[in-house]
C-alpha cells in the first residue's frame, strides 16, 4: 500500500507474546489500528478498555501514528503497588533484626 504507515502491535503475558503487523494509512490512530488488529476478537476479556502505549509512553486511543509505531497493549496489575510495599514494610518490621 503506497503512503502507508507501517505499524506493529504487541502483547504480551507469561509465557505468551502476541504480534501483528499492520500497514494503515496516513492519520489512522492507535485505536484504528487495535481495530485492525483484531485484538478485541482475540482477547475478549479487555471489553473494550485497552490500556496502551507507544514504545513504553503511555497514550490514548486517539493518538494520531506514525510510521514505525510499535504499539504495546499493556495488562491490568494484578495486585496493587501501593498496598504491596506496606505488606513489606509491615512484614521487615515483624521480622527480629538480624543484628
């Protein structure tokens, strides 16, 4: 396709990476292309609400590509960070010093 923008698109979990190639043209966005990919067919379970990013920066679904993009579809935490570093903490502080 003449004055496309080649794209590509990745998610991954353990133990699985998911890979698409696309070529969409001039203006399509990051959202347009998670429509291309078939990404919602494929994984279901996003209903709709994909968090992603380009080349590790977050953005939106109307972010506008450009040639080269690697999109990346990120997963949902599976625990909160915030109340992990207090079980940490919690836990060192009930530990008897080693000193």
């Amino acid at each position: 396709m003449r004055n496309s923008v080649r794209v590509s698109l990745v998610y991954a979990k353990p133990g699985f990476v998911w890979r698409r190639k696309l070529r969409m043209p001039p203006g399509a966005t990051v959202g347009h292309a998670l429509d291309a990919s078939g990404f919602a067919r494929l994984f279901p379970g996003y209903g709709g609400t994909v968090s992603c990013g380009i080349f590790g920066e977050s953005c939106s679904e109307s972010r506008v590509l450009a040639d080269g993009d690697r999109i990346e579809i990120y997963r949902s935490l599976v625990f909160d960070p915030m109340e992990s570093r207090r079980r940490r903490a919690a836990h060192r502080q009930a530990r008897p010093s080693a000193r």
